[in-house]
C-alpha cells in the first residue's frame, strides 16, 4: 500500500497482501514452468553436453542458496517491499541475459546470479518471507490449507508454463531460427519479472520482525534436525532436477520439446492438485505421517521408472510420482511453521530453505556425469533410494513432536 492511501482494517489488508502474493507466486511459477525446459533445450542447440547442463544446473541451485542465506541475513535490516522489488529485478535480468550470452562460463555465470531453478520447486529467494508472512496470517486450523493453496496456484501455474515451452516449435515452424525462438522465450520470462515488480510495488512497507538476540530461540535444535534432513531430500532431488530429467528424456526416448512440454504440464497438474488433498489427508493422520507415507511410494515409482524400456510406461511411472511426490510441500512448510515460536518463523525458514538449496546444488553436476553412463537411469534410481531414507529417518526423530492443531488428539 503506498503512503498517504486510507489504511484498511488489519483482516482486510492481510487477505490482500496475501492475494498479491498468490498473483507473484502465479507468474514466477508460469515462468519457471518454460525457462527449465528451454534452459537445457537452449544449451543443446548451442552444442553442449549432459554435463555442462549439469554444471550450469548446479551453478543455477547453488546461486539460489546463496541469495536466500543473504536474503535471511539481511531482511530483519530492510523493507519487504525492497526485498521483493530485489527478487523480481533479478527475475527481470536473469531473462534478458541469457538469450546474450553462449559461452559456458557466461552461462553458468548467469545462472549462479540469476533466478532460473532447474528443480520441480521453489527455492527462490522471495519463498522464505513470502512463508512467513502467510504463517503470521493463518490460524493453526488454517495454515496447512493456506500453504497448499500457494503451493497448487505454483504448480497449476508451473503446469501452464510446462505447456508454453513448446511455443519455439511453432515460432521455427512460422520461419524463426531455433536459437532465435529460445531467446524471445527468455524475453517472455524477463516481461514476467516486470510484471512481479509492478505487483510488489502495491505491498504495504514492512520489515521482518525485529529480533533482540539470535533469530532462533527455544526451537533451534528442532530447526537444524529439519534443516539436515531436508538437505537430504533436497541432496537426493538435485539428481533428477527437472531439466536433467528433460535431458534424460531426450536421450533415452528421443522426446522432442513439445511432448515434453505436454508431459511437464500433465505432471505438474497432478503435482498441483495433491497438495489440496495433503492438506485433507494432514487433518487425519498428521502432518508428519503424510510427508512419509505418500514420498515412499513415489519415490518407488521414480525407481521403476528408471528401468522402463517404454517410453509410454516410464511416463505412466513418471506422472505417477507426480501425484505423490510433492505432498509433502505444503505440509514440510506447514509443519515448520508449526513447530517454532512466531519470533522465529523468518529465521526458521531461511534456514530450512538455504542448506535444501546447498544441498540440491550439489548432485545435478554429479547426475549429469551418470547420464553419460551406460545405464542412463542411474541418477533415478540414486535419488529414489535416498529419498526413502529421508523419510524413514524424518518418521523415527519426528513422530512424536505434533504441531498445536494435532496435540490434542492420538
């Protein structure tokens, strides 16, 4: 809200500040949906292989970690509108420096600043702040619901973009040069930084909650558990970030851009609408229970999938995984949330996202040294196996800390 306007009642504003926070989440998450499959699509008309994509993937995830620790550092300091502002200028940049640059240093230079995430989620830097000011809004009833709110208007949007990727088929198609219709999508992805910025320009002023001390009080060794063992799954996520999986599907299957377009829409359409179904089956069996008991199967999917010698069946695996795999979204947030004091939910935020980050940072340049193998469907398998010990070992040390809206019942 910009000054001098009528204030609004507290309910009324914080429903709008939420609102502009859908919207943002909406077209970062459109944009997100093409930039990672033109990203490794791009590279690959410019002559590069399954590793250098790896690298610029792991460039691309660390540069995100990085950003979200000094965003952390620094937001109790600053103005959340000039935070946001911040992310959607970078969002803004990243688009119109790509489509400049075709060296690999270059590129992977641009993805380290720049705000592309190769990954299925989100780990931009906005997602910290944006958490707490949704948790600060929410009853403990209705937190859970409002997490998977944002994360199903993400994905449906994330599914649109998956869609919108195939457009530079139909630009080459109308006479544009393969190169030329992977650039005007990164044109596209830096307009809908602009547009992020004129939204964020209508938040009211506002600065993090002041801390006297350290960010993180009573709950720190409950924040730093979460945080090793969501490095973990984030660690074993990195193997088949989405654009290595777009990689893996090109080379094992002879995909082209616009069935996978057509598959990325799909998967993040049932990806979307679990994270409202989360959400139902959280208020039955807990918070905790659901992470687990729909990440395993998903991640048993993921394993077959890698040892599919259809294209039709390792797809059905794929879509599968997807309607599983990312329920554990909004009830992993939800339950952070949960689970420390409000003082501490900026800094536990932060600091659950940033070694996720760290973490995922890592594997894809070691995923994109296994697609060169000769069984290509290794990193799946990697990242299925590890994923099912995260959450074996998030069930034993968990089980037993319940967030307010569960402690009063079994």
């Amino acid at each position: 809200m910009e000054a001098g306007t009528t204030v609004q009642p507290k309910e009324a504003a914080s429903s709008s500040l939420i609102a502009l926070l859908y919207a943002a989440r909406a077209l970062r998450g459109f944009g997100d949906g093409f930039a990672i499959i033109i990203l490794p699509a791009y590279m690959t008309a410019l002559g590069f292989d399954a590793a250098a994509v790896g690298i610029v993937a792991t460039a691309s995830l660390l540069g995100t970690a990085l950003f979200t620790l000094v965003i952390g550092w620094i937001a109790p300091r600053f103005d959340l509108r000039a935070l946001l502002l911040f992310g959607a200028a970078l969002m803004t940049a990243t688009g119109l420096a790509f489509p400049n640059v075709e060296h690999l240093t270059l590129i992977a230079l641009v993805a380290f600043i720049g705000t592309v995430n190769p990954s299925g989620g989100d780990l931009g830097v906005a997602v910290p702040l944006e958490h707490a000011v949704l948790a600060r809004t929410a009853s403990d009833e209705r937190r859970t619901q409002i997490f998977a709110r944002y994360s199903l208007i993400g994905a449906l949007c994330a599914a649109a973009g998956s869609l919108a990727a195939s457009l530079p088929d139909f630009l080459v198609a109308s006479g544009s040069s393969q190169l030329g219709a992977f650039r005007l999508m990164f044109y596209a992805y830096a307009a809908l930084g602009v547009t992020c910025a004129l939204l964020y320009r209508r938040a009211p002023h506002a600065r993090a909650e002041e801390k006297a001390h350290a960010p993180l009080g009573p709950s720190r060794g409950t924040v730093y558990k979460l945080a090793a063992l969501f490095s973990v799954d984030a660690f074993a996520g990195g193997f088949v970030a989405q654009s290595l999986l777009v990689l893996w599907l090109f080379q094992r299957f002879d995909l082209t851009l616009s069935a996978a377009g057509v598959f990325f829409f799909w998967a993040s359409t049932m990806s979307a609408f679990s994270y409202p179904v989360a959400a139902w089956i959280a208020r039955r069996i807990g918070l905790v229970n659901t992470m687990v008991f729909t990440h395993i199967p998903s991640s048993i999917f993921l394993i077959l999938a890698a040892f599919a010698s259809n294209l039709y069946v390792a797809l059905a695996l794929l879509l599968l995984r997807s309607a599983l795999s990312q329920m554990d979204v909004p009830t992993r947030t939800s339950y952070v949330m949960a689970v420390v004091t409000p003082a501490e939910q900026p800094a536990a935020a932060s600091v659950t996202a940033v070694p996720r980050s760290l973490a995922s940072s890592i594997s894809p340049a070691i995923a994109g040294v296994l697609l060169t193998t000769s069984f290509a469907g290794l990193p799946l398998v990697v990242c299925g196996a590890l994923k099912i010990a995260y959450d074996l070992a998030l069930l034993y040390s968990f089980r037993h800390i319940k967030p307010p809206e569960e402690r009063n019942h079994p």
